[in-house]
C-alpha cells in the first residue's frame, strides 16, 4: 500500500495549535486560490502548504478558523458549497455540510459567508494570528472586521489589540515530521531514485535536455507523483554553472556533463535529488578529479550529520574539502590555509550546503536561535546535503577546468543516533555511475 497521512493526524496537529496558542484568541489559515494561466484555463491547483498540513483538505476557497475563545472554542471551516452547474466542469467539491464528518472540522460554513461571520467570530478575541505576508485578500478581510468591530464598541463589540504570525508555531511543527510524514518522504524519495536512475540509462549524446525531463516526470506520474516538487534544472555542459537554470531546452554533446536537480511531489511532500553524470557515460580526467572532490565533500558532510550537530559544522567541513582540493589541483591558487580563512573557495561552491525539506522543497525552519546560534540537529528533521563546485567559462583557470558543474544532492532524515540517505539508491560514485550507465 502507498503510504499516507491518515485524517487523525490533521486533527491532531490542529489540537496541537489550540493548545499552543494564549487564551481568547482566533488563528486564520487561507487555502490557495487557482491562479489563471491563460484567458480561461488555470494553473494545476497546489493547496498553500500550511493550509495542507493543518486539513488534508486540497479544494481552493477555503479558510480554517482555530478560536480559543470560550464561546466558539475549536475548528471552523469555510470552504465552497457544493454546486452541481459549477462541479460538472470543474469535479466534484466536498462542500461545507459534510466536512466536519470528512474532515474532522468542528464546524462548517459556506465561504461565501466569510465578511458576514468574521466580525462576530473575531468579537472579543485579544488577538488574531495569521501567515502574514501569504494572503493579501485575507489579510485585508480581517482588517475590514475589525474596522467594523472598532466602529461599533459602543454596541459592546470588542475589537483585537494586534495581528500575530502564526508562522513560527507552525514552522517549529513542520520541522519535525511525524512517522506518517517519513514515510511519504521515503515514497516521494523512492520515486524520485528511481527516475534518476531511469535518466541515467536513457541519456546520450543529441538528447535535449527537456527529454531528460520528460523521462523524469513520466516516471513521476506512473508512481502517483504527479506533478514534480519544482522546477527541474537540467544543465549541459557550461548550462550546469548556472545555479537556477530552468531553460532545459539546449542539446546534450558528447564529452559533457549534465546537472539534473529534480524531485517529486508525493501526497504534498517533496523529494530533492541533484546527479552529475557524463552524457556519454564516461567521466574524462578533469570531470573525474573534479566529481570526486565534490563527493568527497559531501562525505565529509555526513560524517557531521547527527542530532546535536548543526549545518554549520557541516558545511565548515565540506568547504575545507573543496578549499584543499581546488588549492591541490592548483584552480586556486597561493596557500590552503589562507584561502579556507579567505573564504576564497565561495567562488567555486557559491551556494549553501543544506536546507529543510517538507512539505516545501526550501521548507519552512529557522536555520539561526534568537541567540543567532545555529539550530541543533533533531531526529525527525529532513535535510538536503548538496556540496558543488562550477566553473565558468569566463573563470579565468586553466582552459582545461572551464565549463564544468558539479552538484551532488541527496535527502536525509535525522535519527536518534545519525542519519538514514533516503536517496542513496541512485548511484554515485564515478564507477557506480559508469556502470549503470553502460547496463542495459
């Protein structure tokens, strides 16, 4: 059975957020809205993350109401009626009376009578929290019903003192995955392997590289990802230097490497592979050396990644490796020492080494405490581990180094005594990758 987040749990994390919020308070979460593409046709929907997490609910329209106050303690949701001219063009929608049995909602309301119910349902809150910043249209609701709150006190209507975030409850909830949760991840890292791995046999020379992602989504969408966690970066050859490159339109030449950063979306939850691997099958010297250093990086990563620890530590100790490395084979030129102390090796590895991973692909977490000390590493926390090294065809190195990109990125939980590399079944190592490359 393909593993999932079962109902409870949603109900369990909004229990979580009532508990954890003061007394005489109303939190709002919005669902996301369809965004036109073109004239009369849409993007395909994705739920706002937050919104997920708190539902399981993936209908647009839609906003949760958490309230402490006394009189309406609990969950309501507002979310479209159900409007059988309306759901035979667009499917089918749950509608507002059979969402608290579906859901586990308190309560239910069409969100048509959002404006009329706001002003009684924020009455007497001391304040209102939100995720501010992601919702303009709900933002300027709340306003307008405390505008009308505050004009009508002398009826003994009470308006809230301020606008809280919500954000830092949640985020804090989000970067420990519950056991559901690491099981999806797994799926969503399971299918993302194992298209990998499929590109890795299907590339050579004259391919484009929107093929490669052809063959990625397919075998996204034949495991039930159906859409891919973001945007793929496929870069040949010079293409790889790019950071952020999402063209992915150019021909893949014989004697280049090709960068593919991608990832599935499983069930909302995101997987984030990067490979390097030789179009042609076959690393030359310089790619080789090159690809070593930035594994050998990453493994010096790892050897960091356990609870207690932090990303700092990690990344101080990836650096070092590339800093000696680039030094030894002479692209960096002078003394190691000074140029790790320099930070001179930023030109080359010019990206962090980690970041949280979820429901988001850049997921939500704080990477510094209000000390501004690094977060400590927990079991349940997901990271990536992605060290790299580019040099651009204008790095004024040796001929021999220039046009070459290299990222190695894989996905790790963090466990009680280390880590567990869901991703690590796609090969890596220069002889894992040229033998799997030449199989048929």
């Amino acid at each position: 059975m393909k593993p999932v987040i079962p109902q409870d749990e949603f109900l369990q994390r909004r229990k979580r957020v009532l508990q954890q919020l003061p007394a005489n308070v109303v939190a709002l979460v919005a669902a996301n809205q369809e965004l036109t593409r073109s004239n009369d046709t849409e993007y395909p929907f994705r739920q706002n993350s937050y919104f997920h997490y708190l539902t399981g609910f993936n209908e647009p329209d839609a906003v949760l109401v958490l309230s402490t106050l006394p009189e309406q303690a609990g969950s309501i949701l507002f979310c479209q009626d159900k409007d059988p001219s309306a759901e035979v063009w667009h499917g089918l929608r749950l509608g507002y009376h059979n969402a608290p049995n579906a859901l586990g909602i308190d309560t239910a309301h069409d969100i048509e009578e959002l404006d009329d119910r706001l002003p009684e349902i924020l009455n007497g809150a001391e304040s209102v929290y939100l995720i501010l910043g992601e919702d303009e249209g709900l933002e300027h609701q709340v306003h307008e019903a405390m505008a009308f709150l505050r004009e009508t006190e002398k009826r003994g209507n009470k308006v809230p003192h301020r606008i809280d975030d919500l954000r830092p409850r949640l985020d804090r909830m989000r970067q420990i995955k519950s056991a559901h949760e690491l099981s999806v991840m797994r799926e969503a890292a399971r299918i993302s392997s194992e298209a990998f791995k499929r590109i890795m046999k299907f590339v050579q020379p004259g391919v484009y590289e929107y093929q490669l992602g052809a063959e990625l989504h397919h075998e996204f969408a034949m495991n039930g990802a159906l859409y891919p966690a973001y945007g793929m970066i496929c870069g040949g050859g010079a293409n790889a230097c790019v950071l952020h490159y999402t063209d992915n339109r150019d021909q893949l030449h014989d004697g280049d490497l090709v960068l593919v950063d991608a990832g599935a979306e499983y069930q909302g939850y995101a997987a984030d592979i990067t490979r390097t691997f030789p179009v042609n099958g076959k690393f030359s010297d310089e790619q080789k050396m090159l690809y070593e250093l930035v594994l050998q990086a990453q493994q010096a990563a790892f050897a960091c990644i356990k609870p207690g620890a932090d990303l700092q530590q990690a990344t101080e100790a990836a650096a070092r490796v590339i800093n000696d490395g680039l030094t030894e084979l002479e692209i960096l030129k002078g003394d190691a020492e000074e140029n790790f102390n320099g930070q001179r090796w930023k030109q080359f590895f010019i990206h962090g080494l980690s970041h949280w991973l979820g429901l988001d692909v850049h997921d939500v977490g704080r990477y510094k405490d209000a000390q501004n000390r690094p977060v400590k590493l927990e079991p349940g926390m997901v990271i990536t581990v992605e060290p790299g090294i580019y040099i651009s065809r204008e790095s004024g190195v040796d001929e021999r180094w220039r046009g070459i990109g290299i990222r190695i990125e894989d996905d790790l939980i963090i466990t009680e005594d280390g880590y567990e590399n869901i991703t690590e079944s796609v090969p890596k190592t220069v002889e894992e990758i040229e033998a799997w490359m030449q199989k048929l």
